[in-house]
C-alpha cells in the first residue's frame, strides 16, 4: 500500500514564495487581470486569485486557461519590477519576487500555435 498521493499528469506546485509573488501580482496590474477576463471566464480567474490569498502551497493540474492567466500575470508583474531593485512593503526584495515569478512562468509554458 502507498503512503502518497500520485499526482495527475500536469500537476504543478507552487511553493510560498511563490503563491506571494503571484498574488501580488494580480493586485499590481488589475488592468492585465481585466483584460484577460476577456479570455477566460471572470469568475475562475477571480476563483484563482483568491486561492493565493488563502494558501502557502498550491498544488494544481492546470487547464490551458489557468496556465495563460497565471503566466501572463507573472510576465506582466515581472516587467514592472524589471528596473526595480528594492525591498517591496511586504518586506521581500524585488528581487525575490521577481525570481519567485521566474519559476512560476517556467511551470506554466505558453504553447506556441
């Protein structure tokens, strides 16, 4: 008998630093979140971001809506810190938030059409 959970195929973790980095994000650029209300369905992506208020640890197999909104919130996040290089007021540098996204844009690639 196991002890563990097997994962679905797909499934990805985002860590705490993570999770952070994310959810400022959404509250750094509410434009980019409008517009990709556009794309996909308000109410998952106002579901998604609430989640990263209420986790430490989120593990999730991504559908390819969630995969594009959450890159496309840590790219936009990540070109706003671009030429920032201080402490944040939630106490972490830029820095750190700008590598936490790094990793998170890397567990959700955008497929090339």
């Amino acid at each position: 008998m196991r002890n563990y959970m097997e994962r679905a195929a797909g499934t990805v973790e985002l860590n705490e630093s993570q999770c952070h980095a994310l959810e400022w994000a959404f509250e750094n650029n509410p434009d980019v979140v409008a517009q990709l209300g556009d794309f996909a369905d308000e109410k998952k992506i106002k579901l998604w971001e609430s989640e990263l208020k209420m986790t430490t640890r989120l593990v999730v197999a991504p559908d390819e809506a969630m995969k594009i909104v959450y890159y496309q919130i840590a790219e936009a996040e990540m070109k706003r810190l671009a030429n920032e290089n201080n402490i944040l007021y939630c106490g972490h540098s830029s820095q750190e938030h700008l590598a936490a996204l790094k990793a998170v844009e890397s567990m959700f690639p955008q497929s090339v059409n």
